[in-house]
C-alpha cells in the first residue's frame, strides 16, 4: 500500500466502533489535525497486514480505539508500557484493561457516548506536545508491526525493581564520572561532578566559560522510574529533557538493561535502544570529549 506523506494521528477501530469513531475523526479534522483513515482500517486489517502492505505514513500517533482487549490490542498496550511514544490508546467506555498492560504513569485517553468533544480536545493537545517537544513522526507500518512482534513481559521475575534499578544506574553513572572527570585535564578543560540524591551534574569548562553541561535525573517525562538526560544548560526545575532510560529486564540473557529514548542526546529520530549500564556511561563519555576535541578546533 502506497498512502504516503504525514499525518497527525492513524485511527485503529473495532468494527461496531466504525460510526461512533467516524465523527471523532471528523472532528480532530475540523479541528485542524491530519487523519490517516479508511473503510477498511479496523484492528483485524491492520493486525494482519504485512509491514510492506501497511500504508508508507508518517504518524505523530497511532490511536487505537480498545473497545475489548483483543490480541491487537493488548500488543499495542503492551507497546505503550514498553515505551512505544507513538502509540496512543483511546480507552471506550468501561472497557476493562489487566492492570499488568497499563504504563503506571502513563494517563490513558478515555471516551464515551457523547464526550467527542472532550476526546478531540485531548488529542489536539497530545500532538501539540509533541510538536513542541520536538518529537518526531514515526513510519505507521514500523509502529505496528513492531508493536504486535514485540517479546511480551511475561519473563520479567516478581524480584524486579525499576526503581532500585534506577538507583543503581544513578550511583553507577557518577562513580564513573568522577572518576573520569580529572582526565580532562589532557584536553585543556576542567571537569567537574556534583553528585546529588536525585541529580547528577557534570560541567566541562574551559578559562571559566562551559563547553559542556550534563545533568543525569531521578525521573522524568517518562515516568518516575527513569533516569532522565538533559544536555546543555538550563534553569534549575525546568521539564527540560535531551532523552530518558528506563530500566527494563532482558528475559533473554536474565540481566537488566536501561532502554534509552534518545530525543537529542546523541541524535534525533532514533528508535528506542538498550544499553547496559557500563555501555551507556561509554556513549555519554564519547560524546563528552567528541565535544571537547570539537571545542578546540
């Protein structure tokens, strides 16, 4: 299927859902939101399209309207509590979704007979957040078919902790600075770590002026489990944000990974990926002195 360009949002929909999803999505029109939306795009026609055969769109959001919690949909939920940004459920009615496929600090969209208004308003706001953080739209047909191959959770041990994770992640991440930091000396610029109870900042200055600023979070736009990145200088308390890491178990090899949603921290545009701990404090230290040899150019 060749439906190209970009759209705001792509609708998913159960077929008694077909009328009642009909005037949301002539709202969001009317409303100025783009729509990827068609006769035929009910969950059983996206759920079994090979990812060639899915239209070639670019989308801010797939909204899939869960009516019942179906395979498709519990992929797309599972999706959303795997760090999916560009899936985005709209809960109908009373519809009751497993606790374990809900993201804790993730506020699902809910609708009901005669709340069109209240919807659209939502979505508007959604795709006006993205747009001002930045975000950038996603293929559909990757988005979907990532969301139904993804490997479920069902592997990860009661015994796992995102938060004591993220505790850990935070005390190894400033050990590794600060030992790191004196070495700096050799490119001419002084390094300098603050290590907090919820913030690590790491500063490089050169003759006083600072060439790179780093602070590494407790929490963030992801959720309150993640270690959240900002590059460069900010006011103290700002909701800035360069990328975030959340800590997740890899059934796989039995070991705990932090999968980074890089926004600008060392690209843009970049699908989630998986570092180890002592992985990611090498990405960030590259990075550091890439910027600093640049500096001195």
């Amino acid at each position: 299927m060749t439906e190209g360009g970009t759209r705001d949002i792509a609708v998913s929909f159960a077929e008694d859902r077909r009328s009642a999803v009909g005037e949301v999505v002539e709202a969001c029109r009317q409303r100025g939101l783009t729509v990827l939306e068609g006769p035929d795009h009910v969950h059983e026609w996206w759920a079994h399209k090979d990812e060639g055969d899915l239209p070639d769109t670019r989308v801010r959001f797939f909204v899939p309207f869960v009516s019942d919690v179906d395979d498709f949909t519990t992929a797309l939920l599972g999706a959303v509590r795997a760090g999916d940004e560009h899936v985005l459920p709209v809960l109908v009615g009373d519809v009751a979704v497993p606790t374990g496929l809900l993201h804790p600090h993730v506020a699902y969209l809910r609708t009901a007979e005669h709340q069109v208004d209240a919807l659209v308003d939502a979505l508007v706001e959604r795709v006006e957040a993205a747009e001002a953080a930045g975000r950038e739209r996603a293929p559909i047909a990757a988005v979907v078919t990532r969301a139904r191959t993804e490997a479920p959770a069902a592997g990860t041990p009661a015994s796992f902790s995102r938060y004591a994770e993220q505790d850990a992640a935070l005390r190894y991440l400033g050990a590794q600075f600060a030992a790191a930091a004196p070495g700096l000396a050799a490119h001419g610029v002084v390094g300098t770590v603050h290590i907090g109870d919820s913030r690590i900042a790491v500063r490089v200055e050169r003759a006083g002026d600072v060439v790179y600023a780093l602070d590494v979070q407790r929490g963030g736009i992801g959720g309150d489990e993640t270690v959240n990145f900002v590059a460069g200088r900010h006011d103290a308390g700002s909701a800035c944000t360069s990328g975030w890491a959340r800590p997740v178990h890899d059934p796989a090899t039995g070991t705990t990974a932090l999968e980074l949603h890089d926004l600008s921290l060392f690209g843009r545009g970049e699908p989630p990926r998986s570092y180890s701990r002592a992985e990611l404090f090498t990405a960030l230290w590259q990075q550091i002195t890439s910027v600093v040899r640049s500096s001195t150019r």
